[in-house]
C-alpha cells in the first residue's frame, strides 16, 4: 500500500476561487473579520482575493481595500491572483506576500478565460512573473483544466508539462495543477503525476481539485501517495462551479483537515477555528455550504 | 501504484438503508415504481425493503407489499433486511432470493440497535441463517460500526473478525462490514482489511461505506487496492445519518458509479438509468439528495 506524508500544507482559497463562484455578495467588513479567522486557524497561505479587472469578477473588486484592511499573520503568507502588470501594481500597494498568475493548459479554455490564445499569455505572464519575483515575492503559477476541459474534453499530461516548463523557465516558485471542473479520478492523478514528475520535484507541485463530481478526496489521497504535500481548498467548499449552477466546487477544507487529522498527518490547523469561519461565511451566504464533514460538525454543535 | 479489480458488484441498498433514514414517507406505488426502474439499472442485487418490525422503522412497514408488487428481473438478486424468524417468515412469503442478518461489533450499538448483547444475538442469527440456507436464499452478514462506534469509540478489527468468525461458522455466504457512522479514513481501511482478509478470501468481504464526512470514495479505493470488488451504496446518496440530522448517510451509488467509470471498471451498469431513478426519489422527497456527482448531472440536463 502507499504512504503518505508526514505533513501537508494546505492554500486556503476560498476568499478568492470559493467567492468568485458565489452570487450572494460579501461586505468588505465581513470579508476582513472572515480572513482574519482564517488566518488564526494555523493555515500557512490564503489567498485572500483577486486583482483580475472588477468587470470580470464583481464580487472581489473591493481586493484592494480588503488586502489594506486585514490584519497580517507573520506566520501566513497572504496571496493574490494577478492576470496583469495593472493587477500586480495594485497587488503591490494592498500588500501580498504571493502573486498566483494563472493560465490553462486548454487552448480553448484559456482564450474563453483570459481572451488570448496560450502563446499570446506566456510574455504577459512572463513579465508579471519576473516583476513579482523582482519584488521579493513568491509565486505560484495555476495550470487549469489538467484533466479536461469543459470545451476540448481530455487533456494530455504533455499539453500540461509543455505549460508548466514555459512557467518554470519564467521563474515561479511552484505550480498549481488544477482540476478546474472536478472530472479527474484516481488513475488520470496517476496519468498526470507519473509525467509532471519527471519535471518537477514534488515539493514543488501543489494538487488543485474541485470536488464537482465528489471525487477530490480520493485524488488527494492518491496524490499524497506520489509524495505529493501541498493541496488548495476552500472553507466549507464555498463556491460553485461556473459550468454547472447549484454543482460543488473547490474541495472543502474541512473534509481534507477530517483526511489528514484521520490519517494522523500534522497539518498544524486548528479544526475548531476552521469551523467557526465555515460557519460564519455560510450564514453570511445565506446557504449550506457543500461540505459533508461541515454539516456533520454542524449537526452535533 | 495499487491496482484495481476488473469488474465490481454494487448492491444497491436506498430503498431499505436509504429510505429508513428518511422522514419523507414514500407511497408503496412510487417505492415499486422506484424499484423496478432500479431493476433495470443493471445494477446485480437490490435491497428492497426490511424485515424489521414496523414499530422500529415505520418507513418501510410495507415490506411485504413492495416484495408481492415490484416486477422481478431475474438478473437481479433481491435481498431484505432480517432482523429474526417471524421477519423470515414474512420474506419468504414476500418473496426474496437473499437474505441479510445484521449485528453490530460493537457490544453498546448492539444492544441499543437490536436491545440484545452479542452473545444473546448469535443464536437468534443463527436460526434465521440456518433456515434462509435451508429455504436456498443467499445470506449476507452485516457487521456494523466495524471503524468507529457513536457510543463506545475505536473498535478494533479483533472485534469485527470475532463477530465475522461466528456469522461464518452459521453459514452465511457473505459479510458486509459497515462503517456506520461514516468516520472511516483509508488509514482504518488498512487496520481492518489486514485483519480480515487473514480470515476470509476477498469476494467474501463486502465493503458498506458512509459518507457522512466525504471520505467514502476514498475508502472504496483503498478497499480495491485490496482485491475487495463488492460495495454497498445508495441512490444519489440517499438516507441520512441516524446520529446527525442533516448529514449524508449511504455513499451515493452515482459517485461510486463515476469513480468505477473513470477508472474503466466494468459494472454493468447504466449510468442514465440510474440518474432516473435518483430522480424519481428526489423528486418524491422533495429535497436535494447528496450525491455531488448526481448534483452535477441534474444541472446540466
């Protein structure tokens, strides 16, 4: 049988992928307490909003004031998503500690995502890349739709590699492989690792799965036995999927803590602070959030 | 990497361990009705209705009418739930082609679930499998709360295989061990099938999953990395959790369904007709049944 890691380290993303997907809108007030209980749950990043231009996501244009507003962790790194020179320059000034540039390893998907084809985004990538590394920060780089695509169908692991070199030759800290419609079962994670791999030291390679289809736990189970230690995840599994309405998105955070807690992998997260902010953001949403081991904490408080 | 099995057995348990978790009460046509789009699902065995007394679970107190009306396929094993030999009595004449006995390993949720120790219970379990044999019905053995008990805690797997040890000796075909609680992480998937696999061959041992913290899928493939080919699931996931109200009990035969189907394991099964017929009950419980990966569909049809 496999093993598995001694410690994982989880990206909470639900202020930035989890919102983004949610109709309901969140004040800024109750975006800056949410974070901040976030940041005492002993996670280690949160990437707390995106600096995409507002007209492409409305619910995180208050991304500058909210960077401004919360209070830091010195044991958190606080990131953001940037598409752009403009959107790092704001970044910038609102404070981060991680820029995450992102682009698809569809063609098709990447030019309905980001308006260019794939080889049209590298130099803007590129720039914002050696910018943010210029000014002493880390960054990440998300690769979507690993698996497949919403438009293309199946995706191969050499159109993913083939983006994440370009990606690396530009200098990010690490990747981000992302399960953007949450197709992926165990043996494509097989398919995918068995070539990303070969590249990349697994320390530098973070599993990105949405849980749409409820097949993300097994897929970090499968990952963490390729070595595998660093997972994103949104509280509660906050957010939606954009191809599908009223379908789950990110996988829950809590359900991963309730793995790893289960398996006896340190974490250094606090169960307890991470449902107090699950169930403040579901009350402000006004829904159930999609986590099965949130409602069943829920249920015995 | 595990391998995984070439083809796999559900038993679809909703109408009996899904519908006695649910308040809704469904009329005796629509469960015939249910049940016999089920029987064309090509799904092999169906556990239509139990036994039980009507007093314990009034939700299924039409037993012996749905048994006398469904339209049998004679590709389908129909199974039900006995609980002893007046429950026996009535099946038989109700009509079934297996029969399931049921205890607990743990001393506590035995005697709070059937009022008896589990010394008191063995020979009660032993008549009715005698005589089920005796009758030519197939006898499956439910072994519950094999992980974790709402009550006492760890059990241990010494404690599952003593109990299986009995049901063996009384002759039943099979047994079905249940993490009824839905606690169970791959790590305890481990512990037990170590144990249990010592004892009995692998197309004995049927793995009953609850998905009560999201870490159901996860089991089933940590269980067919072991050999074991034969699971217990529930239609959209359908039933709740005794112990928790709100939370998701059975694992949904639609999830476990896309993961065999992704990993290009052979079920038999169609995957339509099943949609259909978790849309059926949806539609009479009136609400949203948990499977994600049923969610998904209904939003794209």
């Amino acid at each position: 049988m496999g093993r598995w890691p001694e410690f994982v380290q989880i990206k909470e993303v639900g202020p930035r992928d989890g919102l983004q997907n949610e109709k309901q809108r969140i004040s800024t007030a109750d975006k800056v307490h949410w974070i901040n209980t976030l940041s005492e749950s002993g996670v280690k990043e949160i990437e707390y909003s995106s600096f995409v231009h507002p007209k492409w996501v409305p619910a995180l244009s208050d991304a500058h004031e909210v960077g401004r507003r919360i209070r830091r962790n010195p044991d958190v790194r606080y990131s953001a998503l940037i598409p752009n020179m403009k959107g790092l320059e704001l970044a910038l000034e609102a404070g981060i500690d991680g820029a995450s540039v992102f682009m698809s390893a569809s063609e098709t998907h990447n030019r309905k995502n980001i308006n260019k084809t794939i080889n049209e985004t590298y130099p803007v990538l590129q720039e914002v890349i050696q910018e943010a590394k210029n000014a002493g920060k880390h960054v990440t780089g998300y690769v979507s739709t690993v698996f497949d695509c919403p438009y293309e169908g199946k995706i191969t692991p050499e159109q993913v590699t083939r983006v994440c070199e370009r990606l690396a030759e530009f200098g990010v800290d690490d990747i981000s492989l992302g399960d953007t419609i949450g197709t992926a079962v165990p043996s494509q994670v097989d398919q995918l690792l068995d070539e990303v791999l070969e590249q990349f030291p697994h320390e530098k390679v973070i599993m990105h799965f949405h849980d749409t289809r409820g097949m993300a736990i097994a897929n970090i189970m499968r990952s963490m036995e390729y070595g595998i230690t660093r997972f994103d995840s949104s509280i509660g599994g906050l957010g939606g999927c954009p191809y599908a309405p009223g379908a789950a998105g990110n996988v829950a955070t809590n359900d991963v803590l309730y793995l790893l807690n289960g398996l006896g992998i340190d974490t250094g997260m606090d169960e307890k602070k991470l449902q107090e902010a699950a169930l403040f953001i579901q009350s402000k949403l006004g829904k159930t959030l999609p986590s099965k081991s949130l409602a069943y904490a829920a249920s015995q408080s």
